[in-house]
C-alpha cells in the first residue's frame, strides 16, 4: 500500500516517523563522508530537497541523536556496519538563513543574530561545565543575550566550535543551509557592499580559521562569486549544476518518479509528468524532476505549476523586463523554445546583473530556470565555452507565460482589444486603443537603470512579449530577425498560410529629419520595402498580398500608427 504523502516537511525524523512518503536520499551521507572535503557548498534549485537532506545530515551525526538509528534502519546507510557505528558521534552546528529575507541591512544583520544566538541557546547546558573558563562564560552570555556585537557575532561560530570541541572531544560539523538568500534580498534591496563586507568575516573565521572544524555543508541556489564572500575559502569544493557529484542526492531521478507514480496508481500519466516537470539536468545526468512538484501531484493527480509558484520570482521579472533590447530578444526565443547560446559564469555576481547579459542568464540556469541541452568546450584560442539553453520544462514555460501575462494587466482590456484590432486590420481602431496601451507598457518595461521614454526598444519588446503569450497558438511571433537586406523589428507569421502575416517596424520622431508623425510612419514604411522585409514570409510560401506592413511612429509615449 502506497504511503501518505505529506506536503511541506522539511524533518528527516518526523518524515521518517510519520511513515510518509520518502525517496531515499541516505547514499549523500556515504558519499560526502567519502568525498573527505573540509567544507562543501552544494547548489541546487529551490524545493530541491536542500533542506531535507541537512536535516538527515543533522541526525546522522549529531550526538543529540545518538541512538536514532531507528530513522535509518532500512534505508541505504544503515547497510554499511562502518556507518552505522558513526551514527550519532559528532557535535553538530546546524542553521539556516531561509527566513532571512530583510528590506535592510541591520534588520538582516540582527536575523543572522538571532539565527547564531539560537545555537548557543541550544547549547547552553555546556555553559556551566568545567571546560569554559569564566570569561568563556562571559562570552557565552553576552552571545545569547542581545547584547551582541559585530565583531564578537562575525567570531561567535568560531567561538562556539571551540566550546562544543573542549566538551565532547570532538570536532565540530557545521551545517549551513540557503546561505545565499539573505544576499539575493540584499541585491534587490540595495545593501550588497555592507552585508558582503560582513558575510566574508563571518565565513572566515567560520570555515576557514577554525581549528576546531572536522567538516562543513553548506547549501544555496547560487554560488555567490569567490571575491564577495569566498575569497578567503581556498579549501572550499564548490558543487553546482554542472557538477556530477551528488547528481542524483537533490532531486527525483526518473527511475524514482515513474515506480512512484506506479505505486500511486498514476502509470498512464508519465508521459505528461515527464513533459511538464523533466528537464533538469546535473553535471551528466539528464532526466532530473523537481520533488516539489512530483509530491504535489501524487496528492492531488492534477497538473498544476506547483514549483514555479513557491516564490514570487520577483528577481528574475525585475531582470527581464527592466532589461535591455538584448536581453528581451532573447527572453523571446526562450518562450518560442528555442535554444540559446551563450557563456555561464557559474560565480554570480550580484552588482553586475544589470549590465551583464551573460549574468542573467547564468542565474537563471542555477534557479532552475534554464537547461544545459549541449555545450562546445574552450577551443585552442581560449574562447568561452558556449552552453546551449532551453527552458527547463513545461511548468516554467507555463509560469514564464503567466508572469508576462501579469505585467500586462493594468492595460490588459486595451491591449486585447488592441491585438483583436491589428488581426482585423482595423487601423483607425489599432490607433484609438493603443493611445491607452502605451502609458502603462512604457511605465513596465521602461524602468531599467537608464531608461529613455525617447527610445521605443523597451516598448516594443515588451509588446512583443505580450503577443507571445496571447498569440503563439496561432502565429509565430519574431523579433529583431534578418529577412531581405536587414533586421525587422517585429514580425507576426500565420501557422495558417491562408490568413495574413504582419510586419511592423518602430521609429522615433527625428525632427531634423521629419516634420510629423506622419512622416516618422512612411519613413518606417519605406523602411520595411527599402529592406525587403518580407523576404523570408515569401519564402515560406505566403503571397505577398496576404502580408500587411505598419509603422509606429513614436514621439516621446506619443504613438501613430499607419
């Protein structure tokens, strides 16, 4: 009979306990004990089962559960004699920077306070022994109180690590989980430079100059870049998506999905279960799922986009609709699923994602966001390695659709009506409805770090966008493509070759050029003909009566179309 499954449990022993549902995960512990690494950094998307497995780490080692073999009894690890003697042997720090999600700087310091206070309280039956001296004591005071300082909080896991190492004997394991969402807040909030001059501190003297450290995990999303927070780690193994090792420890291998989905009496589904929520891919190993998802579905037996909406990817809309033309453009092969090339810097740096394309792209695919599909190594020159990229699966298209969908809502009656317009050729109409339309998509995508209400880029890719979500069931939507002797800007191609295409070109006013509006419109007319845009749709096989041309003309948010 197949087990309960339970939403939302991040406790290896309440799981374990509750006899609910459970992949086993236990051959992580075998191989990073093997691995013999000081200090680990593993990343791996959101809802990963980062959480889950620190949590099995925890009450491996840690003596506060020593005797729970119980939880391990009948799962991989406990096969092996050598572990099951290890069980239970090692003092254990453990935290979690996942609720620190603070809009400033002193409130995410005093969060990471409170997280270190909470494991001297933990510990606090330590305090009173014999082997603290009384100004260790002292120390151990001000700590749990909330007297805390900067420099004493920067060494308090130092400090920590040496108690709990004089009371048990012992080296200490130090566990740390989603390091890096406090430095994602504090990118979008502004106070990176302040919390990386401290988090460097912190990780130093905690994982670098501590004698008493035997070993260290920590996981995240992203591996924040080496000069912000790392510098000082030289004996740091850093395991990304693009690592092998753990490949198969965070996350469903599809072997797992598809005897899961047998024993929940769900066999017929597969093949919609591997199109919506396949597609992750670590190191060499293909055909990864995300266990957010997996889980949600043998509860409920409905399709839904149960991963993509665990958060309010505010950082990835914020990167992509304040981004450049560059950025858009390729936003939109993405949503054609098409594949994309380019570099991936796998060290994230934070304060140069508006300016660097490369950045954007590199945080999406550790987010989970992107696939690696194919990759061409550093030729004899030393040209960047190109990593081919596709959407992860069904369910981030799905959540991709819907957010641009969002961006359009406070225009999204004018803009419907203004899409049901050019299909009809209504230009009178088209001219009436985009009036209303622009002064909202203007106010969306024209709002990066150097935004210009003189330039239309920001404007037409975001439209662009729009059509993409409403369209593509019917037409195909592309932009900024070579056709004829040049690059159109928009182009709207019929699946059905019976009904019209649409070639649309954006212009600004240039008043040493043109005396109107007018004349910006013919100037992007002749434009279209000039080039001969409509190359490529003739050479598709659709007559060139069956194509209609428009040019935008745009002054400011001013817009005439003809």
């Amino acid at each position: 009979m197949a087990k309960e499954v339970a939403i939302g449990i991040q406790s290896f022993d309440k799981l374990i306990e509750g006899n609910y549902f459970y992949i086993d995960k236990t051959s992580f512990i075998k191989e990073w004990w093997e691995s013999g690494d000081d200090v680990t950094l593993i990343t791996r998307p959101r809802r990963f089962g980062k959480t889950l497995n620190m949590s099995m780490l925890e009450q491996f080692f840690s003596v506060d559960y020593a005797g729970r073999g119980d939880l391990f009894e009948g799962l991989t690890i406990w096969e092996d004699g050598k572990y099951r003697e290890l069980q239970g042997t090692y003092p254990v720090i453990s935290l979690s920077f996942a609720r620190i999600k603070e809009a400033d700087y002193e409130k995410t310091k005093a969060k990471i306070y409170e997280v270190i206070r909470n494991e001297f309280i933990k510990y606090h039956f330590i305090k009173d022994s014999d082997v603290l001296t009384s100004a260790d004591r002292d120390t151990f005071d001000r700590i749990m109180s909330r007297d805390m300082q900067e420099a004493e909080a920067t060494s308090a896991l130092y400090q920590l690590s040496d108690f709990l190492y004089r009371y048990y004997g012992k080296k200490v394991i130090i566990l740390l989980d989603e390091y890096d969402t406090p430095m994602q807040e504090a990118y979008v909030n502004g106070f990176w430079d302040e919390l990386v001059a401290f988090t460097r501190s912190l990780f130093n003297s905690t994982f670098k100059t501590n004698p008493c450290l035997a070993r260290a995990v920590m996981t995240g999303i992203t591996r924040v870049s080496k000069e912000s927070i790392f510098s000082d780690l030289n004996n740091l193994k850093v395991v990304t998506t693009t690592s092998d090792e753990y490949a198969t420890s965070f996350g469903f291998t599809e072997e797992e999905v598809f005897h899961a989905l047998d024993d929940y009496g769900y066999s017929d589904k597969k093949e919609i279960i591997k199109r919506w929520y396949d597609g992750f891919v670590f190191g060499t190993h293909k055909d990864i799922y995300n266990p957010w998802s997996i889980i949600n579905f043998l509860d409920t037996g409905k399709i839904g986009t149960y991963w993509a909406n665990t958060s309010s990817n505010s950082l990835v809309g914020k990167l992509i609709r304040q981004g450049n033309r560059d950025i858009k453009t390729t936003f939109e092969k993405l949503l054609n699923r098409e594949t994309i090339y380019c570099p991936i810097d796998e060290q994230i740096v934070y304060n140069q994602l508006d300016d660097n394309d490369a950045a954007i792209w590199s945080l999406l695919l550790a987010s989970g966001y992107l696939k690696v599909v194919e990759y061409e190594e550093k030729d004899e020159e030393g040209k960047d390695t190109l990593y081919g990229l596709n959407l992860t699966n069904g369910e981030v298209v799905d959540m991709f659709y819907s957010m641009v969908r969002g961006w359009f809502n406070k225009a999204k009656a004018d803009y419907n009506d203004f899409v049901k317009a050019l299909l009809k050729g209504d230009l009178e109409a088209m001219n009436e409805y985009m009036e209303c339309v622009t002064e909202e998509i203007f106010s969306s995508f024209d709002s990066g770090t150097r935004p210009s209400k003189s330039q239309p880029e920001r404007f037409y890719h975001g439209f662009v966008l729009g059509l993409l979500v409403d369209l593509t069931d019917r037409y195909i939507i592309t932009s900024n493509r070579e056709s004829g002797f040049g690059r159109y800007d928009v182009m709207i191609e019929p699946k059905d070759k019976e009904k019209e295409a649409i070639i649309l070109e954006f212009k600004v006013f240039n008043s040493k050029k043109e005396a109107t509006l007018d004349d910006t419109v013919s100037a992007a007319l002749a434009q279209i003909e000039e080039k001969d845009y409509a190359a490529s749709l003739i050479a598709k096989g659709i007559p060139a009566e069956h194509i209609r041309k428009y040019g935008f003309a745009f002054e400011g948010k001013k817009v005439l179309i003809g």
